[in-house]
C-alpha cells in the first residue's frame, strides 16, 4: 500500500523532539474536532477568527488545520527538517489529533514515534527543496520513494545516487529562478500599471548605461521613452505596455510608424507576444521585443543598480544556487 508522507516546520526543535509530537499553531482557532469534517466550516472559523486575513491566507491555513485533523492518518510518516540540529528527522504518526490548551502557541498536537535522524547532505537537492516548502504543513510527493528508501535502509548512511553529479540541482536551480521570475512580475503587474512601468524601465536603462528620458504622460506618438548609449546616435525609442494579454502586431506597428530614419525600437511588454507580432518582429529586426520574462531577467540582474524604491518594493536578496558544469 503507498505510504502517505507529510512535511512540517516549527521553531520549537524541542518540543518536536523532547514530547515526540508534531503540532501546528493558530491556538485562537480552539479545538478543531468540534468543527465538522467540512472544509468550509474551517475557513468559516478561521476568517471569524482572524477577520483581517487575506483570502488565500485563509484558505491556505484554514487547509492545513483541516489536513491536519482529518486527512492525517495513523501510521503515516512525517518529515521534519529542524533548523536548530540541520538535519531530517522522520517519524511515523502514532496518535489521532488532540487539542492542548496547556501549549503557549503549538496547541495542535498528534504523537509521532521519531524513527530516524538523517544528516541533510544525505539527501538530494530537489528532495530537500521538497521539504523546506514555505507552508508550515504539507503533502510530500515528489521525492517521497527517496525518504522511504533513506528510512528503509539499516543504517544511517547515504544513499548512493544514481548519478554522482545529482541531477536534482539543476531542476532545483531552474525552479528557483522560475519562482523569483514569477515574483517579479506579480510585484510588476500590481504596482507597476502604465506610467509608473515607464518610469521603471528608464531607470533600469540607466542602470544598464543608457541616457534615458521619459516622455510626458500620453506618450509621443507611440513612443514612452528615448534612449541613447551615448552622446551620439543611434537613438533608440521605446514602447512600453503593462497590459497582461499577448501584444498584437498592429500595436508594434504604431512604435515603428513613429520611429525616424536611423532609429532602433525598443518594444518592452509584462505579457507576450501573439504569433502575429513575433513574425513582425522577425521581419523588422531594427525593432527589439522584450517580454516579461527577459524583463524580469535584466531587473534581476541590475538589481543592485536600481534606485532604492524599487530595491525597496521587491525586496530580493542575492543568493547563490548550485549549477552542474
């Protein structure tokens, strides 16, 4: 029969481990097993609860108390990475869910027989990147055979990969990248409608070494922004739309109608482009497409460059991530 595995993160190391337990939060919410086994009636209580809450902030915690006490059954197993001794521990659930109101904070309990302590580096990468999800409780699925086949073997020593190079990391690096994108460009699309999106870019041209100046509000026949490398030409103009739906040709038509003999285009879109507009692009390669993706790419990779308010709204930190040569 397949083996049902769950993660959970604390910040109480020692209570996890001393009262062979896992627990969850949220002590405001009471006892769970008087509400019904209904997901709605959770959501209910908890946006009672905490009135102020955001609707997927409900939804997403609400969920993880009703998993906790209806969908976790005895004798699944349970994964805890602790941040206080770096390793995983894993455990199989032995109790049903019991409310403590002793507890200052972690008042949801179920007993757990703690089976085996693992070291990290025991692990792939895409099997820890599994567990170090940003919920506080979860369904691991992805590299469940790799804990079980961890927790089979007799001893604590490393399961050799298959691969010595362990593929997992550039699946995990890819993954990474792909979420800091996806970040980007829902800060983007949020704050970042028309004239405010001009501004941006010129600034993000600054940082990559052009003069840049943005046209007055309503735009200059087509064109939002002129830039130049440097004190010479080519001058370069630029279109920028916020819009979230593909880019049409006829839209990039109006940046080329307002370029002058000489000029390079410069076409810069939070969403893609339709078929259309990207064979148009491929005919007239004076013009450039940016959409946002690459965008997000080159915010990333003049990030330290930016002018703080931006620095200050996306707030990214640099950090390094492993790649297979």
């Amino acid at each position: 029969m397949e083996k049902t595995i769950w993660g959970i993160h604390t910040t109480d190391d020692r209570l996890f481990m001393s009262e062979s337990v896992i627990a969850l939060g949220w002590k405001d919410m009471g006892d769970l097993s008087v509400l019904a086994n209904d997901r709605d009636a959770f959501k209910d209580k908890y946006q009672s609860i905490y009135p102020d809450s955001k609707i997927k902030s409900i939804s997403l915690s609400a969920g993880m108390l009703y998993r906790f006490l209806y969908e976790v059954k005895i004798d699944d197993y349970v994964i805890y990475p602790s941040k206080v001794d770096k390793r995983i521990h894993i455990g199989l659930i032995t109790g049903n869910y019991r409310f403590d109101s002793s507890e200052k904070e972690y008042v949801h309990k179920r007993s757990v027989k703690w089976l085996k302590s693992v070291p990290r580096v025991d692990f792939t990468q895409g099997a820890l990147y599994e567990v170090g999800s940003a919920m506080t409780f979860f369904s691991i699925k992805s590299y469940a055979d790799e804990f079980l086949l961890i927790l089979e073997s007799k001893e604590n020593k490393k399961i050799p990969l298959e691969n010595e190079d362990d593929d997992t990391i550039l699946a995990v690096a890819e993954d990474i990248k792909q979420t800091t994108n996806d970040y980007i460009l829902k800060i983007l699309s949020k704050n970042f409608k028309g004239y405010p999106l001009e501004e941006l870019i010129a600034d993000l041209l600054r940082s990559m070494g052009y003069r840049a100046t943005v046209s007055k509000q309503g735009g200059d026949h087509g064109i939002d922004i002129i830039a130049y490398k440097d004190e010479l030409p080519p001058r370069i103009t630029i279109q920028v739309k916020s819009q979230d739906t593909p880019i049409k040709e006829e839209t990039i038509q109006s940046l080329k109608g307002a370029m002058m003999p000489g000029d390079y285009g410069l076409f810069v879109s939070l969403s893609g482009y339709q078929k259309n507009a990207e064979k148009f692009l491929e005919r007239n390669p004076i013009i450039r497409g940016i959409d946002g993706e690459e965008l997000a790419g080159l915010i990333l990779k003049y990030y330290d460059l930016l002018p703080e308010k931006y620095q200050s709204l996306l707030s990214l930190q640099k950090v390094y991530i492993p790649t297979i040569k």
